[in-house]
C-alpha cells in the first residue's frame, strides 16, 4: 500500500523490512534514487520491483542488477507471464 512520507513523497509499497519502489524498465536509474530516499526516511531496507513488459526491456533489468548490487538493494521483477488472470 502507498504511504505518504514526512516529505510529502510517497513510496509506493512499505513493509516492515521493507521501503518498496515499483517502477517501468526504462526508469530503472530513477528508481534506484527513490528506494534509497524511501528507505533513508522510513528506516527500512530499499527495495524496487521492476515491470519487465517486453522482451527489450531485460537491458535495463541488468543495468539495474549493477546498480542495486552496488547499493545494497533488494530488487525483483514482474513480467506479463506473473500478470496472468484466470477465470473459474
């Protein structure tokens, strides 16, 4: 669930170990920033969830595993194949 922080941002997912940051492929840089700002003002772990749409967007997955690896953050990726519904 959203939650609204001190500085008026707003992360989009916290939990208690962690300050979550859902994001598109091609913003994976811009994420990076946001997780660590959640994470700093809440006092939990950064974290991000990247929304994989397509087949070139694994470019920026990698980029990002770089990145994350670097600055201690939790990372993981939703694809169309975990979006899938079924009806009864």
């Amino acid at each position: 669930m959203e939650f609204v922080l001190r500085d008026g941002t707003r992360v989009d997912c916290l939990t208690k170990n962690y300050a979550v940051e859902f994001d598109f492929a091609e913003k994976w840089a811009e994420a990076v920033g946001q997780s660590l700002h959640y994470a700093r003002l809440t006092g939990e772990d950064p974290a991000i969830v990247l929304i994989i749409e397509k087949e070139s967007d694994w470019k920026h997955y990698w980029q990002l595993k770089k990145a994350v690896r670097k600055h201690g953050i939790k990372l993981w990726y939703i694809t169309p194949n975990y979006l899938k519904t079924e009806t009864p």
